[in-house]
C-alpha cells in the first residue's frame, strides 16, 4: 500500500474510533434512539450525495442489495447493539469482520492469502484481543447483534469490489440511500418517542448527528470506499484493526481510561501485525494496486 493511502487509512480509523465513543454517549447516555439515530445519519448523507445517486450503478439488484448490508444491515445492527454491551466488548466483536472478510474474499473474489500478511493480521487480532479482554466475558444478545452486523459489513465489501468501476460517493448515496428506506419504518414502528428523546438531548445530539453524517460517513467511509476498490478488500479490511486502539487511546485522553502493562503489550503486537498487512508483501498485490493507479 502506498504511505499516502496508508496515512489516509490512519486517519480513517481516528476517524470511526471518534465516532465510536460518540455513539456510544449519544445511544447509552443521551438516550438518542439508535435506530433514530441511524435514519437521521443516513438522511443527512442521502441529501448531500443526491447529485451522485444517478445514473443507478448496474446490475441493480447488486446495489441495492449492497446498500442494504452496509447500510440498513451493519449499521443499525452495530447502534441497537450498544443498548447491551460495553464499549470494549463491542470493540473485541466488531474484529470478527477481518477473518470474514478474509474468507469470503477468498471464497468469492479468489484473492490469495500469503504467510507474511496472515501473521500480520493474526498478530494485530491477537494484539487488539489482549488489550481489551475482560475477565467475565459473556455471549449477549449484543454480541450477536454486533456479529451479524460484521458479518454484513464484510460481506458488503467483499460484493463491492464485484461491482467493478463505481465512484465511492455514488456508492455512498445508494448506501445512505437504501439505509433511510430500510431504517425508518422500523425506528417508526418501534421508537414512537425518538424525536422527543433527540430533542432533549439538546444541541449536543444534533451537534453529533452532523458530525456522524458529514466526517464519518461522507469523509471517511467514502475514503474506505475508495481504498476497497483499490486494494484487496482483506488487506483493507485487515488495517481497520487500528480503530479500536484508537478509540482506547481516545477514552484514555477524553475520560481518564487507565493504561497498564496489557495495553502497551497488547498495542505493541497489535501495531506489529498492522505495519506487516501495510508492506508490500508480495508482486501480485502490488501489481494490482498500481494497476489502479
């Protein structure tokens, strides 16, 4: 991966680790329903990429379903799910997404897997595991939320890079698109008090809502779209890694979050296995990479 693109990566993951402590306050602590939440995100980012929404990419029924995963589906699932788990367990489940989407883009994209770069992702899973493990880990019914919202994010990354040439914010405005469509009616049916709720949290939660739609959704998922459809969705997916150290890095400067002997180790293996995933490991990766250049 070239340093630019890995420093836009980085930036990226700041990015989503920000978010990830928003959410989890506007969701757990200003009583923002998530679903509401997530409707409102999605529309603000529907308005803003509309120019791009035509002429719809083909087959249509790959975008729409595409939309579905990665809007209605990962993002709704992820919000809902905070309601039953703690930040740092979110943080340990979220990770399953990196050996799925190493899976399925093996299964479905015949990317190949070489030795240096699954040690890197086996160090970095390995590493962000012991920084935030837990004694009394338990399987919720949050975590299996937050599975099946990996699962859909993985699964809609991997179905991306089958769509061939389409402009990130295109994509984008299907996924915001199909988000709002899909969320609504439910945040309707089951959140009747939601804009109340929002409202009493004040200028903060609209504050945040911006913040979600414009630099989380519009800047940085844009800029992971474009890098899916540059390198291989495992190598991608393997360095979002980074965001959970980040968001522990954040809740250490922001809330005062202790920092011991674990997390160093832990951050130390992980960032290991994140610099072996960035170097090029190999002629084919590279090749394609410049390819699309």
């Amino acid at each position: 991966m070239k340093p630019a693109h890995f420093l836009l990566m980085l930036l990226i993951c700041v990015v989503w680790a920000s978010n990830n402590v928003l959410s989890k306050v506007l969701v757990s602590h200003w009583h923002v329903p998530p679903l509401f939440y997530t409707a409102v995100r999605f529309g603000i980012v529907a308005l803003c990429t509309l120019p791009w929404l035509l002429p719809m990419p083909r087959p249509a029924w790959r975008i729409m379903v595409l939309g579905l995963l990665m809007g209605g589906g990962s993002f709704a699932l992820m919000f809902i799910a905070l309601n039953w788990v703690s930040a740092s367990e979110a943080a340990i489940v979220v990770q399953a997404s990196v050996p799925m989407t190493t899976l399925l883009s093996i299964v479905m994209l015949g990317e190949r897997i070489r030795w240096r770069r699954t040690l890197g992702i086996a160090l970095a899973l390995g590493g962000v595991v012991i920084v935030m493990y837990q004694p009394g880990f338990t399987i919720s019914m949050g975590m299996l939320l937050l599975l099946a919202s990996a699962f859909c994010g993985s699964l809609g990354a991997v179905m991306m890079k089958q769509m061939g040439s389409i402009a990130p914010l295109q994509f984008q405005a299907w996924v915001a698109l199909m988000g709002v469509v899909v969320i609504t009616p439910f945040s309707l049916a089951f959140e009747p008090h939601a804009l109340a709720s929002t409202m009493a949290a004040g200028w903060p939660a609209l504050a945040a809502l911006l913040y979600s739609a414009l630099i989380t959704s519009i800047f940085a998922h844009t800029a992971y779209y474009f890098l899916i459809g540059r390198y291989e969705a495992n190598l991608v997916s393997a360095l979002t890694l980074m965001t959970p150290l980040i968001t522990l890095g954040l809740g250490s400067v922001l809330i005062d979050d202790p920092i011991g002997a674990k997390i160093l180790i832990g951050t130390a293996i992980a960032l290991s296995g994140v610099l072996i995933i960035a170097l090029r490991t190999g002629k084919a990766p590279v090749a394609e990479a410049e390819e699309h250049s």
